[in-house]
C-alpha cells in the first residue's frame, strides 16, 4: 500500500496529470518555460530528454498529436529539477503555449527529408498552419523556431499566419532550424584537418535543402588551408549529409543530430533573453541580405528580443558564389511557395 501511494505521489509531483501542479525544486532552476510540439516524434522525444536536463528551463511542456503523459512521467523520474507537462487537445495546446517563452515546432512528419520524390509540404504544411495560428494568439513573443520541413517554405507560412492573425510579425523572433549544418560542417571539417570539431566554426549560409545549403569555407575559424578539391568533397557532405543519414537508416528518419542541434539551439536562445552577450547562432530568418530574397539563413547575433543584428555576408569565393546563386533560384521558388499557401 505505501509503494502505491509513493508512485501515485510521483505520478502527480510530474504534473503530467495536472500542469497547474507547482515544481517544489524549481528554484534551482532558471525561469523560462520552452514548448514543444510534435514531442513524441523521433527528435521530439531527445529533444525533450536534453532539455529536461538543462539548467536554463524551469517548465518542458510537450504537445503532441497524441498524448503526452507517459513520456512525461518517464522524463519527470530523472533527479533533475526541470518539471515537465504534458497537454493535450485544442484547450491543451493553449494551456502548453500559454506563458512559453520558446516554441518548437517539430511535428512528426517533419522528419522526412526533402527529397525530389514526394511534396513533405503538402503533408506538413496544415500542421504549420495550424500551430502558428495558436502560437500567434497564445504566444506571440515567444522565440518560435520552426523544425518542420521544408524549413525554406514553413518559415514564411509561420510569419504570414501570425500577420493574418495579429496584423504584423516581429520577424526577430521567428527562426527556422539549420543549426544541424553547422555541426556537420564543424564535423567534416575536423575529420579532414585533424582537428578537434569544437574548435571549428563555419558559417552556413542559404537555406535548408541540398541545393540551398552553402557552407561558407573560405571564412572557417580558425583559418584552415584546404584545397580545392578538399573544400567540394566537404561541401557535398554536408549538403547531402541528411540524405545518407536517411539512407543508412534503411528509410527511418535521423533524429539524434537534429535534437542536439535544436537543444543548443534554444539554450543559446535562453542565454539571450537572460541578456548573455555575443550569442551567435545560424538561422534562416525574414532577411534584406539578399536583393529579391525575403528569408536567408546566415549567422545571427541573438539578444533578449531575438534577433539582435542580422551580419553581413562575407566576400565569397568564386565556388561559393555559383553555389550561393543556385541556392537564391530555388529559395525564391519555396518562400514564394510558402507564402502562396498561406495567403491562400
């Protein structure tokens, strides 16, 4: 009888069954609550795992089209002072939203990779629309990191439902997902040059599909001499990189790289709005960089509001160039995609 009580204990101490529970460790913790949607999926649920274990969130609430309580209950059994929720339905969805100061969105099907068989936009498109129309009534100053591929054409869904909804969006709050390139970039370079990848920074600029990916390795730090040859074997690896990993998966979507990258990606956001300085993270954001071009993925300077400065791009090579200029003609085509659907 008392081991009962004790798990029943455990069972409301994770607020899985009542949200509104309060945590009686969080003061241990920082003050934010991050949203996740699409928890369940194959990156939702790693995603969910890093999180709990981060010192800078003090609520994890996971929404899902299913619901999310045993996953809940499972994270809220590790010793770590984060409390996690789980919601479900439409009033669910509004309760998880409600105070968040960072939404993720990563909803299931968004793991497909972009491929040149199949639309995943017609299968994610709704989904983006739906939860963006939520998140721009619930929470319309949230950090809103869009997951969902093609992150080139969700993004401006995202920012063209929160104008219908609310009249305008702050775009420096609006970010789509390429945080993954960057660690690969970091990684293929380190495996060439012998060196340690924590050490490597390359900007990747562009956007998130094989042919708009443009790892800018002229400007890798520290400046590292690779050839010619060497700079367009590394280049297609990072480009098809989410490819192979599908591949070698026998067709599974990869998750693990995906999660680790969207975990650093919201704790640098957490860092920011608690005023940490010099917080620079790839993004592809509403941008003015390129003439004609309404959203970009470049580096980004982070500050308690988003986006603090977006920089300027650096002079390219001639290869960087050519890869840059079939990068722009594809993403004209999927914002202008995006936008369609959403003015539709």
């Amino acid at each position: 009888m008392k081991m009962k009580w004790l798990h029943a204990g455990r069972k409301l101490l994770c607020g899985a069954g009542n949200p509104n529970l309060k945590n009686p460790f969080r003061a241990h913790v920082r003050g934010l609550k991050i949203c996740l949607l699409g928890a369940k999926g194959t990156v939702g649920q790693p995603v969910s795992l890093m999180v709990k274990q981060s010192q800078w969130f003090e609520e994890v609430a996971l929404y899902d089209q299913s619901s999310c309580r045993g996953l809940a209950i499972e994270l809220n059994h590790i010793d770590t002072p984060c409390l996690v929720t789980s919601y479900e339905g439409e009033e669910g969805l509004k309760q998880a939203l409600k105070g968040s100061n960072v939404v993720v969105n990563m909803t299931r099907s968004s793991l497909k990779p972009v491929t040149d068989k199949g639309d995943p936009f017609i299968d994610n498109a709704p989904a983006t629309e739906q939860l963006s129309k939520f998140c721009a009534m619930h929470c319309p100053q949230a950090f809103h990191l869009v997951v969902t591929n093609p992150v080139n054409s969700m993004v401006p869904v995202t920012c063209e439902i929160y104008k219908k909804v609310n009249g305008c969006v702050d775009p420096a709050r609006i970010f789509g997902f390429t945080t993954v390139n960057v660690l690969r970039a970091s990684t293929f370079v380190a495996d060439i040059t012998q060196t340690p990848p924590e050490t490597i920074k390359v900007p990747v600029i562009g956007g998130n599909t094989e042919n708009t990916i443009v790892p800018i390795l002229s400007k890798t730090e520290p400046c590292l001499n690779l050839s010619t040859e060497e700079k367009v074997r590394v280049t297609r690896a990072i480009q098809s990189a989410g490819q192979e990993a599908f591949k070698a998966l026998e067709g599974k979507p990869s998750g693990l790289s995906t999660a680790y990258g969207i975990t650093r990606m919201v704790e640098n956001m957490a860092k920011a709005i608690f005023g940490e300085q010099g917080i620079t993270e790839c993004a592809y954001v509403m941008s003015n960089l390129i003439p004609d071009l309404r959203y970009f993925s470049s580096p980004v300077m982070l500050g308690p509001t988003g986006i603090q400065k977006i920089l300027p791009l650096p002079e390219l090579t001639n290869y960087e160039s050519c890869l840059l200029q079939t990068a722009v003609e594809t993403l004209k085509k999927d914002i202008q995609k995006g936008e369609s659907y959403a003015l539709s």
